[in-house]
C-alpha cells in the first residue's frame, strides 16, 4: 500500500507573550493502511486518534513548540505509545505548555524518519522558532513547512525567541532549494508550491516583516 497524506484541521488558541488568539492549525498523518506519522498534534488528541485509526503510530512529530502545535502531543502520545520528537532548541518553548513532560526524542537536521516506505528528511529552519524544523518527503513531492513557509511568505517573526532575517535565511537556503514542484503544506492555511513563494523573497526582505 503506497503512502499516503492525509489532513485534519483542528481548532484552539495559541498563546504566547501574554496574549491569545483562536487558531485553526492543520495536522498532517502520513503513512499508509498500518502505520503513519502525525505531524503537529494540534488541539485534539481525539480527532487525531480517529483519524488514525487502527494504524501503528510511530512518531508525533513537533515543527515547533507553539503550544498550538504541540497541546494535544501528550495526550496522542499516552493514547498511542508513540515518541514525541521535537528539536532541542525549542525545549524552553516547549516546557512553557508541558514543564512536567518532555518529548521523548530529538529531530536533528537531516535525520530521516522512516514510514510507510517513504523518507522524511528533517530541515532545521529556524527562525519563527529556534527549533523549527520542516519535513521533506521527496518521493511525496512535498515538504512539511510548519510555520516556516506559507502561502504568501514567511510565519510571523514578531514575538519571542522567534528572528526576522533567520527565518528569511532558512527559507532561502533550505526550502527554496527544493524543486520547485514541491508542494508546501503549511501549519495553517492553504498549501502552496515552492515554486510559486521563490519569486518573492526580495520582496519579504524588502519588506523586512
């Protein structure tokens, strides 16, 4: 059974320097009819098993520690049997939503999580977050950006531990170096293609925000 990806919208809050605000974050599941990988478990443990189904889950992969993108992580994880993998930068982001559960395992850049017969190559972006990371599956024509990588341009750089030019710099060196057919599955929002964000970088820089 060739893999597969799948998408759920789920809804919440992301909350961050004090303030909150109502998210919908997509939550990606790759794998095929035995086993998958969750991509950011955002918000609810519940849709996200259902999803699943009867499927070995073999990891619960954070692109970042937002807490909009790593809340519903413990629950799935409990649920599961499932490590929680997160890269170490973003540990201080992290314990600000879980401070009593740790991720079970870090993401290094270009280590490769193996499922459903396909490679998913871990990218180190940061930027929106020191620990970003994005998830390219070249044989899916795909890369998992997170809040990296819109449609559009850039996640947002203005709140803590998050870097304007770093994530400019991510985006340019790592991501716009695919080819350009690569499809952009985003953390939220609609999917885009590198392809069609590379023409516009001078313009994010010139933009400077």
């Amino acid at each position: 059974m060739a893999a597969r990806i799948e998408h759920l919208v789920t809804s919440g809050t992301f909350s961050l320097d004090g303030g909150t605000w109502d998210v919908d974050n997509n939550v990606w599941i790759v794998g095929d009819d035995s086993e998958a990988v969750v991509i950011d478990a955002a918000h609810d443990a519940d849709a996200i098993a259902e999803a699943l189904g009867d499927r070995t889950l073999r990891a619960i992969v954070c692109t970042h520690a937002h807490n909009d993108h790593i809340d519903a992580a413990p629950a799935l994880a409990a649920r599961t049997g499932a490590p929680i993998l997160l890269h170490p930068d973003d540990l201080p982001l992290w314990k600000q939503t879980h401070p009593d559960r740790l991720p079970d395992d870090e993401l290094t850049d270009g280590q490769q999580l193996s499922v459903a017969g396909v490679e998913l190559t871990v990218l180190h972006t940061p930027g929106h977050a020191p620990g970003a990371v994005c998830l390219y599956a070249p044989e899916l024509d795909t890369v998992f950006t997170g809040d990296t990588l819109f449609q559009g341009g850039p996640g947002a750089t203005g709140r803590s531990l998050s870097h304007f030019p770093t994530i400019v710099e991510s985006i340019r060196k790592r991501l716009l170096a695919l080819p350009p057919e690569t499809v952009v599955r985003t953390g939220h929002g609609d999917s885009t293609t590198v392809g069609a964000e590379a023409p516009h970088l001078q313009e994010w820089i010139d933009r400077g925000h």
